[in-house]
C-alpha cells in the first residue's frame, strides 16, 4: 500500500507514526478521530492504572491489569473517567482536538471512504468503527496502542468493545454485532470465525488500501483489460451490456462466456464492459476473491474470473458476496455444465463461435508477415488456415515457436508446430503409419475410393475457402466408413492414407471413451473432438459398432442417454473438421441414422484368388530364401484375408528361425501356419484343400 506524507499530517493526526496522511479526505478525518479517542483513552488508562498500581508515570503506554479487576473498574471508574477527560490537561486537549475535527476536500471520489459512506448510508459511530479497522492497516505503530487499551498484550486488532469504550454513546454500537449489518454484508468487514464483542476487526489490505487511495491503480491480483479497437459489433455482445445496464444493481451477475480454450474470451468481456459503462479487471495469482469483489464494485468495474476460482467440493459455483451488485464474466468451455452456475445470478450465455477461415487467414498473415510476403508463403498460410481450427492466441504462440526455431520458416515446419499443439489425452493413442498405399491390395472400385479420398482431403480447403462451401457445411471434414470381415485391410488402409496426405493418425480407446455412467460418454466424446478440430487430425474409431450402434428403445434412463449419446456422435461427426475413419466388421449392426450421414463407405471383401497372390508376394521378407514356397497354390487353394496371411507368415517364421542357419523359410512351416489360422477362425478346412503338402497337417496333427 501507499502511505504518502503530507503537509495535513500536523492537523489531522492520522496514526501514531509520524507524517502519515491518505488520499481520501473522509478517511483522514475518521483515522484521526480513531487515533485522538485511542490517545486520550492511553491517558486515562496512565491515570487509572498508574494510580492503582503506585506508579508515577513514566513509559510509554500503561502498565496491564487483570482482566477481571480491568472489567469491574469501568463501571467504578465512569463518572471519575468523564471527569477526567474535562479536567486533565492532556485529556482536554485530546477532546477538543477531536471536537474540532471538520471534513476537508471536495466531494467523495468512487470506491473512496467518503463514497462508501454515502453508498451505504453509514451512521458516524459505523464510520468511526471502520477507521478503527483500518488503523491497523495504515499505521503499524497502532498495534500496541490498541493491545494496550485492550488490556491483552497479543491482541493487536482492535474489537467492538474497544469501539465501544471508545465512543461517547456505547448503545450505538450494538448494530455492529449484526452479522447481516451492511459493512460484513458488503464484504468490507470479514465475518470473523467467531463474532461477539471481542471478534476481532480488520480489512483485507486491498479493500483499505480502495478505501483510503481511491485514485491509486487496482491491485496487482486485479489487471486491467482494455477493450478491443475497434470495439466488437457482435449482436451478443450488445444485448448482455444492455441487460447489464437494465438489471438490478442489489445482486451479484454472472456472464457465462463459452467458448474454445484459446477464444477472446477476455476480449469479449471487454467489450462488453465497455459497452455497458464497466471497467473490466482480470482476476489473476492466488488470494481471497471475495476482497477482490469489493474493490471491482468500489471502482464500478466488472471481474474476468476463472470458473475453476469459483468451484465449491461439489464442483457448483460457490459465488462469495452474491448480494454485492458486481458483474462477474466466467470463461467456460463447450463441455462445461452450466448447470453448476447458480441460476439467479446468472445471464443467458454468451457462445464465442470459433474463427471462421477467413479470420484465421488474417490472423496468420498478422502473426508472419515475412511468410506473407512471398508466393508461396501465402499458399501456406491459406492452407494452415483451413486446416488447423486454432484461435488467434495460438496462431500467435506457433508464429512465435517457428520464429525461435532460426531457421527457415516452410510448409513442414509450420504444420509440425501447429500439429504439436493437439493433446487428446489418454481417449487416444497416435499411430506411426507403417504402409503406403502401393501396397494396398484391392480390387479395383475400393481402391478407386480410397485414392478418391485422398484427392478429397486436399481439396477439402480449395472448396470451403475458395468456393465458399465453408459457410454451407461449416467447413465439416470427411467421414467415413471402413467395414468388411476381419483382415480384409481396414486398418491398413487408414494407415496408408495418413501416410499419403501427412496428418497425424489417431486411434480411439474405446475403453477410454464409453462409460458405464450416465452422461460420461458424452463429456468424453466432446473433450476428444473439441480438441481434435484443432489439429487437423485422422480420427480412427475400431470395432465402431461398440459406440455406433443402433439406438434402442427406451426402456429406462441408460437407453435414454445411450440414444442421446448416438445422437450427440452423429451431430459431432458432422462438424469434424478433420477425417473420421470407422471399422466395423459388422455393418448390419450401426444405425442407419449414422450411415446416412457418411460421406463415404468402403467395404472391404476377402480378396480373391488374385489379390491373395499379392498379398501373399507382398508380405513376404525381404533377404529370406523363399524359392521352397509355391504361393500360387496357397493363393488359390486357401482363402484367407491379408491379414490372416500376415499372420501366417510371421508365425511360420518364428517357427523357422534357427540360430546361426540362414533365413528360409519353408513350405511345410507356412503350411501349418495356415492350419493354426483357420483353427482360430473356427473354420473347417478339408485336407484336400492342402493337395501335396496334406502330409505336413497329418505329421503336425
């Protein structure tokens, strides 16, 4: 705090330590009336005390006293203590001091002790109790004085009942006992842990230094926040700062401001502050709120508070001085319940929609104008900004990586660092791509797919941005379908088109995602593509049919809420910017809803006799000896899918290896590989199938 010295000091002695004077002229002419009762009271207590206990002065403050005998003299003492008070010097003078005190300065500045005074229509005896908490503040030489006149050497703030020996009619203070009184209701005095005569009284640093500096700027914990220029024109924004400016003024108001992590939310609240004649102070570092609170109010100043400072155990909004007229925005996120919020003090949410392409665009050209600059860079720089859904602050955050990186700024560095901002926590796994797409073996119409959603995920930001499709669907991704028995390559497939386009492929823990409790489905699938929109993503849902199945009908709340979740999927999967992948070895069991919402559906059947001798040539090692195999008989006589044959191989070389012999790998061991493979299928295979090689089944059997 700042305590300022000044020519007034003299006149109006505002505490014990010398040439301390504050800002607001009220506070001065209360701390000094405070200070001269403190004084003349120190007199009387030399005179009492002395006289009782033999002691002819000296010292600086009186000598303590039983409590008890302490409490029994006040009593004895009134008419001698009157007495004194007019005919001892000191005591006379200190009176008359305190008669002459008058108010200086002109009229009372906001948030200031003379505006609280008039705000809360405060009596002389409540000014002078609150000067009395505020000494403590102010001046540290009080302490002493007020331990003294407490006749308690520990005690060092003072209590209602030194402010009622101290004031000059004793019954007035009894309104103060009131926990409901206005100063405790309107945060300025703290309800102490126990109340009565001898709870003790203080004020939070931040609210005396409010009431005493009104001029001086917020605290640190409070940062002022300037509007944005020009000022946001948004329809939400006009229509909040009006009901702002319509409400009561006698409760605390709650904005909900919901939105993406990296969204203006701060900005928002700003502008909307401004518009309805607030002052707007974020609310960082740690510390009590509710002091905060008062010092907003007493500047006329709405407070940008996190909601996590606002959650009680039970994660509700525990809201300290709801019936203190301040506003309070609170930044949340899509999948934030805004059910926790209490319902009276809270408005109509105002919802920040994520930056459209053409905002993110002029935010990478603001963020790296060098890139800009060049042909290519603007190329660049219109494909980050459909590809990666990020706000203003992070485009700003990965401008600033790439330029720390010193080195050239290109097309694979700026998506690696837009790419290294996308977390989605244990509900995903990343996955390396381990093929490519020549090695796809498919008949012709499925490759002809996959190749065509390739071409259409780089087409994806040519049609939204350039041919305004964006605005018609919301600059949605691509969503598709993989089904066909197991092994038939569904898998491999979605690994060889991230391989080919370059995005980041992901596969979907299921067991992460779906929960057996009522609601928590959907809070997972929102924090998964919440954060996946971001990072331009390939999403790869396996055994789909698990979370994508056919809504049932409602017998009870867990079919309500399996439907609601199918539903809130299907809506979510719609507006995914990236590529959605699912695999499903059952089709028949997904709900037709889903699939009518799918941009595209590949199924995948068991190759045929040709296929299979691709598959079977492309599998095989290489520096392995294979000329012992004949893959044509096994392509043809045997129909496994690709990977059942993977399998095969690899179990047949694991059964061939031989530790110093060099690799090969023979006909018998693959043989009975494909054996093992159609046991685990559980389907009968005829030894006529296996022709020349059925010996090796019969010696294995």
């Amino acid at each position: 705090m700042t305590v300022r010295a000044g020519s007034g000091a003299g006149a109006q002695p505002v505490g014990f330590t010398p040439r301390i004077t504050v800002g607001d002229p009220l506070a001065r002419l209360w701390l000094a009336q405070a200070t001269l009762r403190l004084r003349r009271e120190v007199a009387w207590l030399w005179h009492e005390r002395g006289t009782v206990q033999g002691i002819e002065g000296g010292g600086t403050l009186p000598p303590l006293n039983d409590p008890l005998h302490d409490a029994l003299d006040l009593a004895r003492h009134d008419v001698e203590r009157n007495a004194f008070f007019a005919s001892d010097p000191t005591a006379r003078y200190l009176s008359d001091r305190i008669a002459a005190l008058v108010p200086d300065g002109g009229p009372p500045r906001r948030g200031g002790f003379g505006w609280l005074a008039a705000e809360l229509a405060l009596e002389p005896v409540e000014c002078f109790v609150l000067a009395l908490a505020l000494g403590g503040t102010v001046d540290a030489a009080r302490g002493a004085v007020v331990a003294a006149c407490l006749n308690t050497p520990e005690a060092r703030d003072p209590t209602l009942a030194l402010a009622q020996r101290l004031w000059d009619l004793p019954e007035a203070v009894l309104p103060l006992l009131d926990p409901g009184h206005r100063l405790f209701a309107a945060g300025i005095l703290p309800l102490a842990a126990s109340t009565g005569w001898d709870a003790p009284l203080s004020i939070p640093p931040v609210i005396a230094r409010q009431l005493l500096f009104p001029d001086d700027p917020p605290p640190k914990a409070l940062v002022p926040v300037a509007p944005p220029i020009p000022a946001m024109a948004d329809e939400a924004v006009t229509l909040t700062a009006a009901r702002l400016r319509a409400r009561s003024t006698d409760r605390a108001t709650l904005v909900p401001l919901v939105g993406p992590e990296d969204a203006p939310h701060a900005e928002t609240a700003a502008a909307i502050a401004a518009a309805a004649g607030l002052e707007l102070l974020a609310l960082e570092g740690a510390g009590e709120i509710a002091p905060m609170l008062v010092v907003a109010w007493a500047r006329r100043a709405a407070v940008l508070v996190p909601a996590a400072r606002l959650a009680g155990s039970d994660g509700r909004v525990d809201l300290p001085l709801a019936g203190l007229p301040v506003t309070l925005f609170v930044p949340m996120s899509d999948g934030d319940r805004l059910s926790l919020l209490p319902r009276r003090e809270t408005l109509p949410r105002v919802t920040l929609a994520p930056l459209k392409p053409e905002a993110r665009l002029a935010a990478w050209r603001a963020a790296l104008p060098e890139v800009w600059a060049g042909e290519t860079g603007r190329a660049v720089l219109h494909e980050c900004a459909h590809r990666f859904g990020i706000e203003a602050r992070a485009i700003e955050r990965v401008a600033a990586t790439v330029r720390a990186l010193d080195r050239s700024i290109d097309r694979d560095t700026l998506f690696a660092a837009c790419r290294a901002v996308l977390d989605l926590g244990d509900l995903a796994q990343p996955v390396r791509p381990r093929f490519r797409l020549n090695e796809l073996m498919l008949p012709r119409r499925q490759e002809d797919q996959i190749r065509g959603l390739i071409r259409a995920l780089g087409a994806l930001g040519t049609v939204h941005m350039d041919w305004g499709m964006a605005r018609v669907w919301n600059e949605s991704g691509l969503s598709v379908l993989f089904t066909g028995p197991p092994g038939t390559g569904k898998t491999m497939a979605a690994e060889a088109i991230a391989a080919e386009v370059g995005m980041p492929m992901y596969r979907i823990d299921l067991s992460q995602v779906v929960n057996k409790y009522i609601g928590e489905t959907e809070k997972n699938l929102r924090r998964l593509f919440d954060a996946a929109d971001s990072g331009d993503a390939i999403l790869f849902f396996d055994e789909a049919d698990a979370l994508f199945g056919k809504r049932t009908e409602v017998k009870d709340a867990h079919d309500r809420y399996s439907n609601l979740e199918v539903s809130y999927l299907l809506e979510r999967m719609e507006r995914f910017k990236g590529m959605a992948i699912l695999a499903s070895n059952r089709r028949k069991d997904l709900d037709e809803a889903f699939l009518r919402r799918l941009r595209t559906i590949v199924t995948f059947p068991l190759p045929e006799a040709p296929e299979r001798l691709r598959i079977w040539q492309g599998m095989m090692p290489e520096g392995v000896d294979c000329t012992a195999l004949d893959l044509k008989f096994l392509a043809e006589r045997l129909p496994l899918s690709g990977g059942h044959i993977r399998s095969a191989i690899f179990n047949a070389c694991l059964q061939s290896a031989r530790r110093g012999a060099p690799p090969r790998l023979e006909m018998g061991a693959l043989v009975r590989a494909v054996k093992d493979e159609f046991d685990k299928l559980g389907r009968t295979v005829s030894l006529d199938q296996f022709g020349p090689h059925a010996a090796e089944i019969r010696h294995a059997e």
